[in-house]
C-alpha cells in the first residue's frame, strides 16, 4: 500500500475509533422502559461474553474464535466501565478532586493531560472512557473536558509511532501523517472553539459534561479535521517524505514500481536497469578488493563494505519483486527472462560476498603485519587477473546479452581452477621448504578459495546468458562435451587463456 493510500485509512481509522465512546455513553442512560435497560452495557454484556465463551470453546475455525475473543473483551471492557464510573461518584464531593479539574480548563494543561494519558495506555478509546467514567462525578465540565480529549488524540499517535520502529520508511511516514493530522486537527479546533467562544460566550462552557457529551465532542472533533485535512492529503504526505527522508538508495528502488506489475514488459525492463546497476556494483567491489591484497586501504575497505551492503539490498528488493512478476500472465520470452534474473541477482550477491572476504584477508595481513614472498605476490598477481578478467566477461555478457562474450567464461573459468591448485601445490612445496610461515599460508589458502569460487559464479552466469537466450541448450550436455574435451573452439579459447596466465 502505498503512503497516499494510507493517510485516508488513517483519517477513517480516527473516525471511527469514536465508536467506541458512543457505546460507553450508553451507561448514562436513564429510565426504567425494558429498551432502555437492554441498551445499557450492564444488561447486555454478560449476553456479549457469554456467546464469545461458546464461540472460544466450541468452534473449530480460527477466525470465529477470534470473533469470540472480540467479543469477551469487548464485555470487559463494558464491565470495567462500568465499575469504574462507581468507583469515582464519591470523588464529586472531594474538594480536591474538583479542583484538580478546574486546573484543566487551561487548554495547553488540559491537551497535555489527555496526551500523557493515552500515551501511557496507548488507547483513546480507554482514556476517553475513563473520562467518561470522571464525568459521572458531576464535576468535569466542558471547560476541562474538550483540551482534555484533543490531547487523547494526540496521545494515540504514541502507540503507531512505537509500533513503527525498526519498520521500513513507509511504515514510519504513516505513524509521522498520523502525529501530523492529529496535532493540526488539535490546533485547529482549539483556535477556532476558543475563538469563537471568546465571541460567542457558549453557555454550555462551564456546564458539567456527561458521557453523551463526551462522545459527541469526541466524534465532532475527528470529523471537523477530516473534514478540513481530507483536500491536504498530498501536503501531508509530503511533510511525512520531509520529516522522514529517502536517502540515495531508497531512490535506486522507486523505479521498481507496484504499478508497473501491471505492465510485465515494462516491469521487466525496470527489473533489467537495476540487475545492471547491481552487476556493476559487485564487479566494482571485487575490483577494489583485490587492489586491497597487499595495498590496504581503510577508506576503500569502508567503500567496499558499503557496496555489499547495497548489493545486500538491490537482492532483496529485486528478488522479492521478480517474485512477484513472476506470478503474473507472461509470454514464454518474459519468463525465461525473469528466470535469468534471479538466477543471476543470486551470482552477483555472492561475488560481492566473496569481495569482503578477500577484503578481510587483505585487512588481517595489514593488522598482523603478514606480507607474502616475492614469489607467492607474482602467483597471486597472475590469478588476480585472471579473476578480474572473467568477472568483466560475465558482467558485459550480462549486461549486453552477448553470447559470444558468455561463451568465453567457461574456458577461462577452467585455467582459474587449474591455477588454484597449481597455486596450492606449490605453496605446499614452499611450506615444506620453510619459505612460507603457516600464518601466511591460511591467507593465502583463503585468498585462493574465494578466487575459485567467484570464477564458478562467473560460470554459473555465463551458462545462464547462454541458456535462456538458446531455446535447444542444455546445460549438462554443454559442460559434459566441454569435460570430454569434444568442442574445439572451448579447446581453443582454454589454451590461449592458459598460455596469457601462465605462471612463472
């Protein structure tokens, strides 16, 4: 849902939570007929309770137990107001207590009352009903009454704004419209009541308040700044997006837009943009992590770090989104490219993955002071390039969708695992010769690991591009004739790839 739809439910939402007052108000009815007793929540509340005990015990289906739930709170809290309302009658002859209420005829004392209250209960059904509950003490007026419950619901807000922490933007934009609408709403009554009282003079201001008048003050309240905010719904969303702001990430995803699903081509395109974005976001990381081996740089460990987080990010909401798209009525070229997608987002994520984890061996040589021989710097420089040149391959033939370009992965991807454990062997060799120390040795073991297994995504996105664009290709039969050693242009390709990273 999104925030202009939200900030309507919202308004609703504060209209007709006054509901809630008006049945209370029933408890203030008087006379002795049969109808006039059934409405009072006295006589119907057990009745209430009653049926949602059966509907607890009794029924199978959750939804109807839930229904049962509602209804037995809803009865206690009926009976609670109840006995409450006979709690506090003795109160109106407590000098004290009437005094107390007389302070709150100041509207700045009387708003900040009511907020501190439903603040602290988090409910402005229940606080209102407490003061439903005073007024039968015969001594809260208008006066103290009308600050009293503008400040309940300001006071709600509390409730929202703390449910909304550690949820996404959106989530806390729509607690801030909510503080927002009910601090105008608040502002405007009272400047616009205590206007025209100052000209009018009511006669009802002094006047005791009974729970009947609390509701309808309740209910004019929420309706008047409706009413009056409705027309500035777009003024309020934009207060929220200032109060709260998107930072350069949240704009990177507003391309993918809900109404776009509508439009599958359209989404899809979009969808493609930001696989780019992220293709080249990864590939830039690796980069950067490698240039670490040896030269560490805080600044660019700090960048690279932030780029995983991002990537971390464009994973997410992609995937979740590709989902999405994916359930929708789509030509058989639409969802082969959604399935290239996802598979390839996946590939990405890792790269970027593997980037921090050569970079945290990069930082540990740097914090420990390692440093490698001559010899293992020349080994690792070889395969360092071997790996940058594979990840540009798989990124350009992503991006471009070049079959050629993703024909060339797999063969260097084999000269990068030959490399490997031509690299391990020898190291071993130096070990055993006392030429490298065993500390040296897991970084460089490490380092070698992580090279191997960015190739194998690089090869998992080059077959993908190869895959989806080619309707008759089969991936095991591709890689089995590779193995067997039966595709002469692979041989070639592999060879001159093996003679460019020939170690010394």
């Amino acid at each position: 849902m999104k925030l202009s739809q939200a900030i309507g439910i919202i308004m609703g939402a504060n209209v007709g939570t006054t509901i809630t007052s008006w049945i209370l108000s029933l408890t203030g009815l008087q006379g002795d007929s049969f109808w006039i007793q059934l409405l009072k929540p006295t006589s119907f509340s057990p009745i209430i309770a009653f049926l949602g005990i059966l509907l607890i015990m009794f029924s199978k289906k959750e939804s109807k137990k839930d229904l049962g739930s509602t209804l037995v709170g809803f009865a206690v809290l009926m009976f609670g107001m109840e006995q409450m309302s006979s709690a506090v009658e003795p109160l109106a002859d407590v000098p004290e207590f009437t005094n107390i209420l007389l302070i709150f005829s100041n509207p700045l004392l009387g708003v900040l009352c009511g907020a501190l209250l439903t603040a602290v209960i988090q409910s402005s059904s229940a606080s209102v009903g407490i003061l439903q509950a005073l007024s039968a003490t015969g001594s809260v007026t208008y006066s103290s009454a009308i600050p009293i419950i503008l400040g309940q619901n300001i006071g709600t807000c509390v409730t929202a704004l703390i449910s909304s922490i550690g949820a996404n933007k959106n989530a806390r934009r729509a607690a801030v419209v909510h503080l927002y609408f009910n601090l105008i709403g608040s502002g405007l009554f009272l400047a616009i009541f205590y206007l025209l009282n100052g000209i009018l003079h009511f006669s009802f201001y002094g006047q005791p308040i009974d729970r009947l008048g609390i509701a309808v003050v309740h209910t004019c309240f929420n309706l008047l700044s409706t009413l009056t905010l409705l027309p500035f719904t777009k003024l309020l969303e934009k207060l929220a997006y200032l109060t709260i702001r998107d930072t350069a990430n949240d704009e990177k995803f507003q391309i993918l837009d809900e109404r776009f699903l509508a439009s599958p081509a359209v989404a899809i395109h979009q969808c493609q943009k930001m696989a780019v974005s992220m293709a080249k976001l990864a590939q830039h990381s690796l980069y950067q992590a490698i240039g670490l081996v040896g030269s560490y740089d805080e600044k660019i460990a700090h960048s690279i770090e932030e780029g995983e987080d991002q990537i971390d990010m464009y994973e997410d909401k992609l995937g979740t989104y590709l989902v999405r798209l994916s359930s929708k009525n789509l030509t058989i070229e639409e969802s082969r490219e959604i399935s290239k997608l996802l598979h390839v987002i996946g590939d990405f994520e890792r790269i970027g993955d593997h980037a921090v984890n050569i970079l945290k061996s990069a930082k540990e040589m740097q914090v420990k002071k390692y440093a490698f021989s001559e010899q293992a710097q020349k080994e690792i420089s070889t395969i360092s390039g071997a790996i940058e040149e594979i990840v540009d391959l798989a990124t350009q033939a992503f991006v471009e969708n070049d079959l050629h370009l993703a024909s060339k992965v797999e063969p260097l991807e084999q000269v990068v695992d030959s490399l490997k454990d031509e690299l391990r062997n020898r190291h071993v060799q130096r070990l055993q010769n006392g030429e490298c120390t065993i500390s040296n040795g897991f970084i460089f073991s490490d380092l070698l690991t992580n090279y191997e297994r960015v190739a194998d995504h690089c090869s998992n996105i080059g077959v993908c591009v190869l895959r989806i664009a080619e309707d008759s290709f089969d991936t095991h039969e591709y890689l089995n004739r590779i193995k067997d050693g039966h595709d002469d242009t692979f041989e070639n390709r592999y060879n001159r790839y093996k003679e460019k990273y020939q170690l010394a």
